[in-house]
C-alpha cells in the first residue's frame, strides 16, 4: 500500500511540468493579453462605446442583484486567499475565480437578455455565454475569443512551435514560465483552446459510441454522425475556465501541494484577470442601464458593500 501511494506521488511529480505549462501558464496569458489590449480603463470604455448598446430598463433586476453580490464575494475570496501567498491556496483561488467569472457571466446575459431564463445551470450559461457574449463579442479579448476564431489566425504550426519551446529543456527547472511578448500570450491561449477542443471532442466520442450501430468512426456514416455531434460544441473562453476549475478541483490540484516550484505572478495574474471581468461587466450595464438608476445602483453598493475590497476601482464610468 506503501509503495503505491508513492508511486503516486512519483507520477504527480512526473506530470508536474505538463501541469504547470497548460494551467499557470495560461492564466499569465490571459492576463498579459487583457493588459496589453487593454491598457487604461478608457480602453475598456471605448470597447463598450463602439458597441451602441441600447438602454433597457427591465434588466435591473433581482437576478442580476444576488448574482453581483455572489461574483463579488467570490473575487474578494480569491484576493484575501492570495494574500496567503502558498502553492496550497492555488486550488481554491482557482474555484474562487471560477465562481466570480461565472456569476459575473450570469450578470452580463440577464442585462444583455432580461427574459432569458436559460442561466440556471453551468452548460447552459455556458451555451448562452457562446451565443450571446462570444459570437457577438460583448466581451473584450480574450474573453470573446471562440475556437472557430482562434483557428482563423491560421497558428496551428505555431502552437506546435510554442509547446516544444516549454517543454524544452531551458524550461525543466522552472515548469513556468513568465510571459514576454504578445505573440507568446495568444499562442499559450490558443494552445490551451486546442487542447480544450481535443478534451470535448474526445467526451462526445464516448458518449456517442454507444448510442451508434458503429464500433468505431472508422466508416463514413460514423464519421458524419461525430462530425456533427462535434459541431454542436462550439469552444468558447467559459469552457476552458470549466475545465480549468475542474482539473484544479480534481487530481491536478494535487500537483500545488507536492511541488513547490516558482509560479511566475500567477496570483497576480488570476486577480487582474477577475478585476478586469467585472470591470467589463459593470461597464456594459452603466451603458445597459438608465444613468440615474445606475448611479444610485453604484453608490448604494459602495456605501453599503461590507467586503474587503475596492468596489469603486471596478465602477470606471
């Protein structure tokens, strides 16, 4: 029993640098992508002001109250775990981060559609988030990037190009890297869109296989009937923060408490990636929004928010 309770740890440590290539190393990327893209909160409201967004009152609602309450208690979660500063908060600062994109995701779709009531699990945001933010790009970039557009830079070769350079041998002793350049930031997120699609379409095989009369894809019929299964998985950023979520909540969490290897601003990272979130989520409403309601809407939240956080730097208009 020993002996493989070690071998266990054995292989944890084996697959450690593959781990902190794909997870702590996108997290960088999104995060260098959105500071490079998005240097100044103007950059933001410029972003929201080109989209001529029409002013409905009916999403000032209950719903989308408890959700920015719940996405803010989420984010003031991850900045106070991060404080700690240890590899064994890395799990539950990803869980925290999670949460706070996905309520703060629910937030955006009930103000953008105030009848949809299609948010009440996580595949079905995550349906709305594809439909209604991603293809119609009411998110900055990264965040409304989806597969198909990922795939029309034409970096399949340069993915390839970008994942050998990690796993090289200049990088074994440190497993993470830093993120230099805006061509590394969108490789590394593309990379981790790649694999996501690979993880999804590999998931449908298994559940269509013994829903066919085909023991494998190998004839044409087959292959159409997966190509089409395939189709119906259009890749958006919200699948990959799923996944990321459940690879941390998993075995993948386990790499953080039997490592201890340099994690290059990933707390960092991941709490400029939630501020920059919710400062586009509460800037499509002050559009979304009559100005009067919203400004009473901010200062009552300011005046009355009990949590540990700055809420007013996430009201940049």
């Amino acid at each position: 029993m020993t002996d493989n309770i070690f071998d266990l740890i054995g292989r944890v440590e084996r697959n450690s640098p593959f781990i902190f290539i794909s997870e702590v190393n996108w997290f960088n990327a999104v995060s260098y992508i959105v500071n490079n893209k998005y240097p100044e909160n103007q950059n933001i409201i410029d972003f929201y002001n080109n989209k001529n967004i029409s002013i409905n009152n009916d999403c000032c609602t209950e719903f989308i109250f408890d959700n920015l309450i719940l996405s803010l208690n989420f984010y003031n979660s991850l900045k106070q775990l991060s404080s700690l500063g240890n590899n064994n908060n890395n799990t539950i600062s990803i869980i925290a981060l999670y949460y706070s994109i996905y309520h703060a995701s629910r937030v955006l779709l009930s103000a953008i559609n105030p009848t949809n009531t299609n948010l009440e699990n996580h595949s079905k945001v995550r349906r709305c988030f594809f439909n209604d933010i991603a293809t119609r790009e009411l998110l900055p970039k990264p965040f409304s990037y989806t597969f198909s557009s990922i795939l029309n830079h034409d970096i399949e070769s340069q993915n390839d190009i970008y994942f050998s350079s990690y796993t090289s041998s200049s990088f074994n002793s440190n497993m993470a890297h830093t993120i230099e350049n805006i061509d590394d930031a969108f490789l590394c997120f593309s990379q981790y869109m790649k694999g996501t699609a690979k993880y999804y379409q590999e998931d449908e095989r298994k559940k269509l296989l013994p829903n066919i009369p085909f023991n494998d894809f190998r004839k044409t019929e087959a292959k159409r009937l997966r190509d089409e299964k395939y189709a119906n998985r259009n890749l958006c950023f919200l699948d990959m923060m799923i996944r990321q979520r459940g690879k941390f909540n998993y075995r993948d969490g386990s790499v953080f408490s039997l490592t201890d290897r340099p994690l290059y601003n990933f707390f960092d990272s991941i709490i400029n990636i939630n501020k920059f979130y919710l400062k586009s989520v509460f800037t499509y409403l002050s559009y979304r929004i009559n100005k009067n309601k919203y400004d009473n809407f901010k200062e009552e939240l300011i005046s009355k928010c009990l949590l540990d956080i700055n809420i007013e730097e996430l009201f940049i208009r």
